[in-house]
C-alpha cells in the first residue's frame, strides 16, 4: 500500500518559466545518470513506472513535478554526468538544476541518489555545494548496496558519512531487495512536513 494513494504525474519543464508556481512543500531527487534514480522513487513512492525507469541512462532530461498529495510534490531532477549527450545539453541540465535548487522557496529536501559502487563524484559535490547556501536539507541514498557484500556495503557507508559530515546523512539503500526503503520514506515525510510547516 502506498503512502501516496494519489500521487500522479503533473508537468514536465525544460526551463525557468515552465516551473509550477513556487508553492506548497517540494522534495527533489537527484543523481548522476545510471545511478537508480528513478528505481528508487517508484519503491518509495511504491508506484511501478511512477518515475520512468530506462536502460539508457541519462533519459530524465526534464524536470518531472509529481504531486503526492495536497500542496505536496516530489521533483524528478534531470539525471547529470551522462558523456554521451552534447555539452550543450548537458550545460542546459546544469542551468535548469542550478535555478531551480538555488531559487525554489518550495524546496524543502533533496535526495542525492548516489552508485554505492562508485561513490560521491565531482558532480554529487557541486550539487552540494549547491544546496549549502539555503541550507537546504540533504539526504544520499546509497543505490544498489544489494551489489556489495554486507562487510564492503558499510565501509561504503562509513566512507560517504566521513564526507559528508554534517552537510548530509546518509544511509545504504536497494530497490531491488527493499532495504532502506522506510528509512527513505521517513526521510521524505519529514522533508515535506517541515515544508507544511514552514
């Protein structure tokens, strides 16, 4: 059972102005190309092919608004680090991420989706760095941990907490196998509760 029984598909932007008006409470999902992002959305939202899953990386190449619930959304970012797109492409991506994390006064959380087998990368950085000035709130899913034995799956884990510091938690997640799936929801509900209450 869902914790999103209506949660549906609203709009796709591929700039600024195509963006639903800055209200209520939003939490976006972020993450290199291949990374399980949109995997990871449909466990957690716990609708199949809620968020479109791909062979090809790097097929979210718009910002996805879904809402949940009332005033609630969840934001499908475009994956990025994807080579085989043009740089005019990818700088596209990279201004339409910029604006939207650096000036949405409805974003109230940001999931980093991160290949637990290659850990953070200069892109999961910049977008952090990205984040820092509103201090706005992240939490990194750690994908496809069900990849790694448990022993090698904790030193991951230890590893990006290290890094992370006090800038982001942090936790091992899989949509294959489920594990880390209530923690991520909890992770959610409290983003956008803080945004229902701000």
């Amino acid at each position: 059972m869902s914790q999103f029984p209506n949660a549906r598909f609203i709009t796709s932007a591929n700039k600024v102005t195509q963006f639903l008006p800055d209200t209520g409470s939003e939490v976006a999902f972020a993450g290199r190309s291949n990374s399980g992002k949109s995997s990871a959305i449909n466990v957690i939202v716990n609708r199949r092919q809620f968020a479109r899953t791909s062979k090809t990386p790097g097929r979210t190449q718009l910002v996805n608004f879904f809402s949940l619930r009332d005033q609630a959304r969840l934001v499908d970012l475009p994956g990025y680090g994807f080579a085989r797109v043009a740089d005019s492409v990818r700088e596209h991506w990279g201004q339409l991420l910029t604006a939207y994390i650096e000036d949405r006064s409805s974003l109230h959380g940001l999931f980093l989706i991160v290949d637990i087998r290659r850990g953070l990368a200069d892109y999961d950085r910049q977008l952090l760095q990205l984040a820092e000035p509103s201090n706005l709130p992240v939490h990194v899913l750690l994908t496809k941990a069900d990849k790694l034995k448990r022993g090698k799956a904790a030193n991951a884990l230890l590893s990006a907490s290290k890094e992370l510091g006090e800038r982001a938690s942090v936790q091992l997640f899989s949509a294959l196998n489920r594990q880390g799936v209530d923690q991520a929801r909890d992770a959610l509900e409290q983003f956008l509760q803080a945004g229902a209450g701000a």
